[in-house]
C-alpha cells in the first residue's frame, strides 16, 4: 500500500471540488429555494389575468404560490392556495374540443400513480357564459376537482386537490372563484 | 513550430492509468449516480409511453450521429481516446441533466420569489437554465482534465471534450422535452408530440444548442490547460471568458427577445431562428476552424520534418490538414482507381495522422525512452503500395467533378425541403 503523493492529493481535491460544486447546484439551490416563502397575498375583488386573455377573481383568503404561477401573453399558469388546497388553473393553445380537452385531462390525472377519476362528468358553466366540464378524482389520503373550458383555440384546466375534510371547507369558495372565469377576446 | 499550441501526450490513455487518479473513481462514481437516476426517469416514461419512449430514444440517437461524426471529422489528427469519450458524453447525458434537473427548477422559482411570476414567465428559462447547465456541462471537461490532463493537448480536445459533453447532455435532455410533451398532451402513448419535438429540438433548434455551447466553453478550458506559456491571469481569464461566451450564447438562445417581433408563419419563425442561433454559431464555428488549423499546421510540421515521399508527399502534406481537402482526396481516389483506391486513402491518411502524433510524442518523451512509430510507417508503407498497383499513388485531391456538385446541390435541395416541411409544421404558413 504506497502512500498518497502530492499530485494524487490534488487531484482528489480537485475531483471533491467538482463533487462540492455539483452538490451545490443539485441540493443547494433547492434548499435555499424551499427556505424562501413562495406564497404572496393576492386580491379577491378583482380579476386576476392568468394569460391567453383569460381572467379568474381568487377566491377569499386564497394566496397566490409563485413557484406554479407563470403568467403570459398566449398561454399562462396560476396555482392559487387555500390553506393545504390547492387551486391551479392552466391556459394553454388548444385545437380540439372541449370533450377531447377533458379527456385529456382526465388521462393525465390518472397518469400519476394512485390517482383515477371518480363520479360522473358534468357540464358545467361560467357566469360569462363559458361552457366546460367538471369531474372528480381521488387519491391516497387525497380528493379532488377538475374542469375544463375551451375557447377560441385555448383549452383552461382547473385541477383542485388537497384532504377531504380541507376540501370540502374550501370548495364553495373556490367553484364560485371557477364560474368567474373569463376569456376577454384577445390575448394580453 | 508552434509547439505552445499543442502539448503532446507521452503515451496512450490506458484504464490502468487512469484508474490511478482518485479523480477517475469519484467520476465513475457520478457517473453511475447519474445513470442511476436518469435510468428511474427513463423508466417511468417507458411504462407510462413505451412506443413514444423507443421512438425519441431513436430518433434523437439519430440525430447524434451527424453530430459525432462532425465531432470525429475534427479530431481526425490527434484523436481522442474513444473510452474519454464515452465518460464525457455520459456526463453531460447522465451527470449534467441530473443536476440540472432540480437546480434549474430551484433557480427558476428563486426568479418568481425574489422577482416576480411575471419575470420567471418571460426571463426564467433565459436565466435558470443556461446558468445551472453551462456549469454543469464545464464541470465535465474539467473532470475530464482531472482523469487524463496529457491527453488534453490543445485547445481543440477542450472544444471536443466539451463538445461531446453538451451532446450528451443535448440528447438526453431532448429525449426528456419530448416524453413531456406527449405527458402533457394528454391523448395516451402518441408519437406526433415526439415528432414535433424533434423538429423544434432537435432539427431547427438542434445546431445552435448545447453541442455548440459546451464546444465554447471546453474551449476555454482547454486553452487554461495547454497554454502554459502564457501567465496564469491570462489563462483563466481566457477560460471564464469562454464559459461566459457558453452562458451568454444560451441566455440569449433562451430569452424571449425577437419572439415576437418577426410575426407569424414560417418565414417568420426562420428569421427568428436565424437571428438568435447564427451570431454564436458563426463565431464559435470560426474560433473552431482557427483552432483546428493551427493543431494541424503543428501535425502537419511533424510530417514534413520526414522528407521521405513514400511516408507522405508534398501534395499529401497540402492535403492532411483540412478536413474537406481529405475528402476531396477520398473522391478522386475513387474516380480515379475505384472504391478500393478509395479505402486504401483512408488508411493511409490516419496512418500519417497517428505517425504525426507519434512523432510528437516522441519529441516529448525522454531521451532513449523508445519510438512507437515503427507499426504506422508500415502501415503506411502498405498503403502506399496498395495505391501504387491501383495507379493512384499519391494521396491528393483532382478537379471538382459534377458528381460532387450534384450530390452537394441534392443535399442542399433536401435540406431546404426539410427544412421548409418543419418550419410549416411548426410555425403555419
């Protein structure tokens, strides 16, 4: 067994170094971004422009998480939370219609692993006139809500989630928020 | 001769060797971290979208191989050990996504808290991405370094290193863009979303993308390594120059300027494609050519201290150096002598490329330590002979045939064509 030389001894810091900063940037910076609050105070009297020209008003007492909300100018992202609920509505470009929309949506629910879809699918319709569906699902420890508009070649999901007993508290307040929704005809 | 420019090897890069470094067994071991957690990914896509999975995994395979073969092209003097190779492009696909992966993410939401959801909108992929992956992807080139630093010689293996990293990294992170896309469509185990992909990603997008990128940056590294005749200050100043070309190359491919100033349609978004990935390709691809051609007026040097024709001609020495002129010397080979004439030129020039490269090593060898050399004079002696009974016994290049012009204006045509069909597809027209 030869004892470690000097350049050896470099080159293992040197290696550790690479390590260290891989490290860095692979739990580091998730660290310091868990450590940094993420929820924001967000009117409930006024619409809130989500992208692709379509507006929601929040529902009371909700905050906005900026790490799921990205608005835009064609499409846009908005995760509302409500205690441990969450509220995300997603707009997105859109060619199909709206039965294709919630397929769709529906196949990516069940996509994750435990989650299916429960209940029957309903029409459901905004105060503006938007006409959508709406479903549940559920999950281990979970249940949820989801519904689907589509309009003028843009597709809005709303997916609701978080514990039954949470749910079913905060669930009036946010199907009234989801009947405000509204496509203004133009993107922002 | 500009020995500054390259600073030859002692010998072949052995595992053996290798495995000496400390360095080597703390790759291995991210190396296999990263194929472990990439391989959890992979298979979620491939039980979720088992057709869509097989189908980017090939399509994007494909995409590789022009890519490698250009690399290959480049480094077709002093090669690099093809097991290096292999590492850096496991880094970049394996070790470099990995981390990129969640750093990204992070990077992107610091944007939104410290900034606003509005400015992680519009900037976030602009300032997270090309921030966490062009270190990253660097990183690489610098493990690299640390396992085999004689077998980074010039500043050309840097750009190679660096170049074969950001491919790995371009791939496998391509293949992960595009099993997204069929997640996020919503419609089941499709193939359209994979092919959508792969015309933005890997067609229109893929030339000016981490390949190009990582080439810049490895670059920089290797002129930190090689070039010991300048002062230190220099040397990294020249790097972290480099790197920050890499970075600011990919903000700029990532931000949203000119996205919509140019309008709608295909046209529109050729312009844009233009704009954004022309500048950093034109200069890093003139940075590479200098490189390239001061590495081989080094080995061609070597050569023409021989002044034996029947090693290399003067008309061969004209030809060694450029990796067109080669070609050129393979056609003519063939129209003149035929496709065996035409495989004896390829012996026969990396013959003379590994005699060159021997030669150098050599020189940097201690006095009395023994030549290596011997095996590749034969070879090309060989050669020479086979191309002597053909009648074609010099190695160099004849007049354009129409042939050649034909076959480059028919590539060209498909390109164009190819090229339109996706913009189309793409952007409307």
């Amino acid at each position: 067994m030869g004892s470690i030389t000097r350049r050896q001894l470099t080159n293992l810091l040197g290696a550790l170094g690479v390590t260290a900063t891989l490290g860095g940037l692979a739990f580091g910076l998730p660290a310091v971004d868990r450590a940094l609050p993420a929820q924001r105070p967000v009117r409930s009297d006024e619409p809130y422009v989500i992208g692709g020209g379509v507006s929601v008003v929040p529902p009371p007492g909700a905050t906005i998480d900026v790490t799921g909300t990205r608005p835009g100018d064609d499409q846009g992202t908005v995760l509302f939370r409500l205690g441990p609920v969450r509220y995300a509505v997603v707009v997105r470009p859109f060619a199909g219609d709206l039965a294709s929309a919630a397929e769709g949506l529906r196949r990516r629910i069940t996509g994750t692993s435990g989650y299916q879809v429960t209940g029957a699918q309903l029409a459901v319709n905004t105060i503006d006139g938007l006409a959508g569906l709406q479903g549940s699902y559920a999950a281990p420890g979970r249940g949820g809500r989801y519904a689907v508009f589509v309009v003028e070649g843009l597709t809005i999901e709303v997916t609701i989630s978080g514990a039954d007993l949470d749910l079913g508290r905060t669930l009036p307040r946010i199907e009234a928020s989801t009947r405000t929704l509204r496509h203004d005809g133009e993107a922002q | 001769m500009t020995s500054s420019v390259v600073r030859p090897a002692t010998a072949e890069a052995r595992p053996s060797v290798l495995a000496r470094e400390p360095a080597f067994w703390v790759l291995i071991t991210l190396v296999g971290a990263g194929a472990v957690r990439m391989s959890e990914i992979a298979g979620r896509f491939l039980a979720a979208y088992p057709v869509a999975t097989l189908t980017a995994v090939v399509l994007f395979a494909l995409l590789a191989v022009p890519f490698w073969l250009f690399v290959s092209e480049l480094d077709f003097l002093e090669r690099e050990p093809t097991g290096l190779l292999v590492v850096a492009f496991a880094w970049g696909g394996l070790v470099a996504t990995t981390v990129s992966i969640p750093a990204s993410a992070a990077l992107d939401d610091l944007v939104a808290k410290l900034g606003s959801p509005h400015l992680a909108a519009d900037w976030g992929a602009a300032l997270a991405g090309p921030a966490v992956e062009e270190t990253a992807k660097t990183l690489g080139v610098v493990a690299v370094v640390l396992i085999a630093r004689a077998q980074v010689n010039s500043v050309l293996d840097g750009i190679v290193y660096g170049a074969v990293v950001g491919l790995g990294f371009q791939i496998v992170e391509d293949v992960v863009f595009a099993l997204g896309a069929v997640s996020l469509a919503g419609q089941g185990d499709q193939v359209r979303p994979v092919v959508a992909t792969f015309l933005l990603r890997g067609f229109l997008s893929g030339v000016w993308s981490h390949t190009l990128f990582g080439a810049l940056a490895g670059a920089g590294i290797g002129y930190l390594v090689v070039r010991r005749d300048r002062r230190p200050g220099r040397r990294i100043g020249v790097a972290v120059l480099a790197v920050l070309g890499a970075w600011a190359s990919h903000v700029f491919w990532n931000s949203p300027l000119f996205t919509d100033g140019l309008g709608n349609g295909g046209l529109a978004l050729l312009g844009v494609l233009l704009l954004k990935g022309m500048p950093p390709l034109l200069g890093i691809l003139l940075l590479v050519r200098h490189v390239h051609d001061r590495e081989a007026d080094y080995y061609v040097g070597q050569l023409a201290t021989i002044g034996d024709p029947e090693l290399i001609t003067p008309g061969e020495l004209a030809v060694l150096g450029s990796g067109s002129r080669r070609s050129a010397a393979r056609r003519h080979a063939a129209a003149h002598a035929g496709r065996q004439a035409q495989a004896a030129v390829r012996r026969l020039q990396r013959a003379q490329a590994r005699l060159a490269v021997e030669l150098s090593r050599a020189a940097a060898r201690p006095a009395g330590s023994g030549r290596a050399d011997g095996f590749w004079r034969d070879e090309i002696r060989r050669q020479r002979a086979v191309l002597v009974e053909l009648g074609h016994p010099d190695a160099v290049t004849g007049p354009a045939t129409w042939r050649h012009t034909a076959s480059t204006a028919g590539t060209v045509a498909v390109a164009v064509a190819v090229l339109w069909v996706a913009l189309s597809a793409l952007g409307g027209s």
